[in-house]
C-alpha cells in the first residue's frame, strides 16, 4: 500500500485589523560571521506599510541571527508607530523563548530579553510561527541583497521582489 505525503501548503495570512504583522527573517553567512536580518511589515489587507534589513556582524550562529531579526523588527513596528503588531518568524526555537515566562539562558537570551522588554510598548504583541512557505517574502528581502548593504529602510515601499511576492499574497487573500 502507497501513502501519499501531500505537501504542506501555507500561505501568509492577514492579522485582524488594527494590528500589523511583521514578518522576520535572517540569511546567516558562517563564513565571516555575519548575517543579513530583514522584516516587513503589512497591514490588515496585506499591503506593505514598512520594511527594512541590515547587517549584522560578529554572529556567532542562525539561531542568533533568527532572535536579532525578531528584535529588528520589533524596532521598525516601533519606529513606524504602530501599536499593535504580530511578529511571525520561521524559527520555532526562537518563538518559543520570546512566549516562555521563564528566563533564557541560551546564547540569545539577551536578545530574547531586549525583545519581551521593547515588546512591552505596544497594546498588543504576539509571536507567531510560521513555517518558511508562509514566510518566504521576508526570506526574499534578506535573500536580494547588496553585499555593501549596511542598513536599508523602506516606508510603504520595498524592493521590486519583494512588492511583487507581498502583492501576490495580497491577491490570494482576495481574489479577484
């Protein structure tokens, strides 16, 4: 007897209006030690309100490059004024930590902590995971990326594949 294995399909889906989600990422460079951490923030039809991705140097793993992405984010959703915010991020270890009420003391518990502390400024700040299907448009943003990238930040705009991944998102949650 054959089974079949049918393939997970996810897709991004809207947070409930007011709040923005603010979807993370992080490309991490073993080599040298650095990583690229990126998120993009939406609104409550899928329209891109905010985006933004930077280097970062002397990362020591993935793991921590994941909780800086998350911490970055948080930070753009703060920048922009947003008040209430769902940060979702492919990285169930790290999202796992920022829900936990104990005290992390893994190689990323001073970001876990910086991240539940800057948190604490919205009326409403959930952490989400998503698998990576459901997450590939802030993939996309820190996968295209200039090697002299320092910082780039975007206000209702980002790059070109980007914009066209988060319309296509758009399109699926209501289609024509």
């Amino acid at each position: 007897m054959q089974r079949s294995n049918p393939q997970l399909f996810v897709r991004w889906e809207n947070p409930l209006a007011p709040a923005v989600k603010v979807n993370v990422d992080a490309s991490f460079k073993a080599f040298n030690r650095s990583a690229i951490t990126g998120a993009i923030i939406r609104d409550s039809e899928g329209y891109v309100v905010g985006a933004s991705r930077r280097l970062c140097q002397s990362i020591p793993s993935a793991f921590t490059a994941e909780a800086l992405a998350v911490l970055h984010g948080i930070i753009l959703a703060a920048d922009l004024g947003f008040h209430f915010i769902w940060v979702e991020s492919d990285s169930l270890a790290v999202v796992k930590i920022l829900n936990s009420n104990t005290i992390d003391k893994s190689e990323i518990g001073a970001i876990t902590w910086d991240s539940k502390v800057k948190a604490c400024i919205f009326e409403e700040c959930k952490f989400l995971f998503v698998p990576r299907q459901g997450n590939r448009v802030a993939h996309a943003l820190v996968s295209d990326y200039d090697s002299d990238l320092f910082e780039e930040f975007w206000v209702e705009d980002a790059p070109a594949l980007v914009l066209s991944m988060a319309d296509s998102d758009r399109r699926y949650l209501d289609p024509p």
